[in-house]
C-alpha cells in the first residue's frame, strides 16, 4: 500500500511535473490566466493520463518496441477526443477557454512521459496510481498558479471579488510576463520551505547527474555490486600466523672466520 501512495505523494510535490520536472510548461503557461481555466485543464489532463497509462500498461507487452510511440501517440489521441467532445457538450465556457489547449494534450510531454518512463515498464495499478498523483500535481500547480494571476491581475479569485473596490489590478499578471513571475515564485517558495527534491539533492551535493562524465567514482559500489555472477574475483589468500613465524624465523648462515687466510699468517 505504500508504494501507491508514494506514487501520488511524489507527483504532487517531489516530482511535481511543473513545478520540479518543468514539463508542460506550454498550457500551464498560456492557460493559467485564472483558477477556474487551470482546474479544467489539469482534470482534463488528469484523466487522459490515467486511462493512457492504463491502456499502455495492459498492452505493454503487445505493442513492439519498433512501433511504441506511434503506438502511444494513437492511444493518446483517441482518449483526448473523447474528452474534447465531453468538454464541449456539458462546459462550452471551459471549452471556449481553454481552446486550441485540449487537442495539445496529445502532444504534452507528461502524457508522453510518463507512458515511456513508467507505464511501459510497471503494473497496471501502478501506473493508475502514477497517473492520478501526476495529474494532481499538474492541476495543483496550474490552480495554484491561477488564483495567484486572478489575484494579483484581476482582484478576483474564481470569479468572486476579493480584493477592496479600491485595488488597483496589476494586469502584467494576467498576460505572458506574468505567468513566468508567478511559477518562479511557487518555484522560490518551495525551495525556501525546504521542500526536497531529487533536483535538489543533486544539485546540493555538487553532483550534476550526468554519472557517465564523472570521474568522482561515486558509482564504484554500485557497479561492482553489479557485477556478473559467472565473474568471481580471487580473495586474497589468508596467511597462517605460524607460518608468518616460519618466514621469519629463516636461520642465518654464518661463515667460520677462516683461522689464515690465503697468503697470510695467522692472527
């Protein structure tokens, strides 16, 4: 039961797909304008990624290598129209907000993503719960990102006045600017907290992840735990303390002093 929650604890703050992995970036950016545009789009997202990682993981093991992505991509597609046409007929105004962004899905890297990196290789109900912990946090993200530009842009959070009448909107964030100015400050505020990310475990140990160019070694023990297991390697030969005694107790030979030497007279 731990690993599916860790799933969704990790897409929701370690490997928040926008806010830690900087994927998505396009809608999350461009729709993010209020509240109520970044909750559509992150359910949207949410449930095409669960089912994708579902109907990849099933069929895991019946699409060939050769043909995965566009395999992937077909899958994608399918479900994203399903959930064009569902947001048409019963949210025409989220349709007519969100707009060209709906088809995008099929193309987002976190769609993508987590179809290669996770679903292709794990269980069904893994791949589930990966879905739903990363559509969460791309939907906490863009909500959260939302309300602050609402806010700060428009006085308003969900439509609803907050601000006093007085207030002076700042309407740099609702437009382009703003949006990178918001996430760099969720993204501030999170490394300020001391949210650990693997990032930024990395990065605080002066390691830059790119282990085939480092020359540290810090891999060594893992490689050589790797080792084959036909490849055994001579441990070093034990040695006896009585014969350590026997090598060092070699008798020495001494030389008679000869009584007279050649030539000579004896002394």
């Amino acid at each position: 039961m731990k690993k599916y929650l860790e799933r969704i604890t990790n897409g929701l703050l370690k490997e928040n797909p926008v806010l830690v992995l900087m994927l998505g970036m396009c809608p999350a950016l461009a729709v993010s304008t209020r509240a109520l545009n970044g909750i559509g789009m992150g359910l949207s997202t949410l449930a095409v990624l669960v089912l994708s990682n579902l109907v990849i993981s099933l069929l895991r093991k019946v699409i060939p290598d050769q043909v995965r992505l566009p395999a992937y991509i077909v899958i994608v597609a399918s479900l994203v129209t399903v959930t064009e046409l569902l947001i048409k007929a019963y949210l025409p105004s989220l349709y007519e907000s969100l707009g060209i962004y709906i088809p995008l899905i099929v193309v987002n890297c976190i769609i993508l993503g987590r179809a290669e990196a996770y679903a292709n290789k794990h269980t069904p109900l893994l791949s589930v719960m990966d879905g739903i912990g990363m559509g969460l946090g791309f939907t906490a993200a863009l909500t959260l990102a939302g309300a602050l530009r609402e806010l700060l842009g428009a006085g308003t959070i969900f439509g609803a006045r907050v601000m006093p009448a007085g207030y002076e909107p700042m309407l740099i964030f609702i437009q382009p600017p703003g949006a990178f100015m918001i996430f760099a400050l969720i993204i501030a505020v999170m490394n300020a907290i001391g949210i650990k990310t693997r990032q930024r475990q990395l990065v605080e140990s002066g390691c830059d992840g790119n282990c085939a160019l480092c020359a540290t070694g810090c891999d060594q023990p893992k490689a050589a735990a790797a080792q084959p297991a036909g490849k055994i390697t001579e441990a070093p030969k034990a040695v006896s303390p009585a014969g350590a005694q026997k090598a060092e107790a070699k008798p020495i030979e001494t030389k008679p002093a000869d009584a007279k030497k050649e030539g000579g007279v004896e002394a």
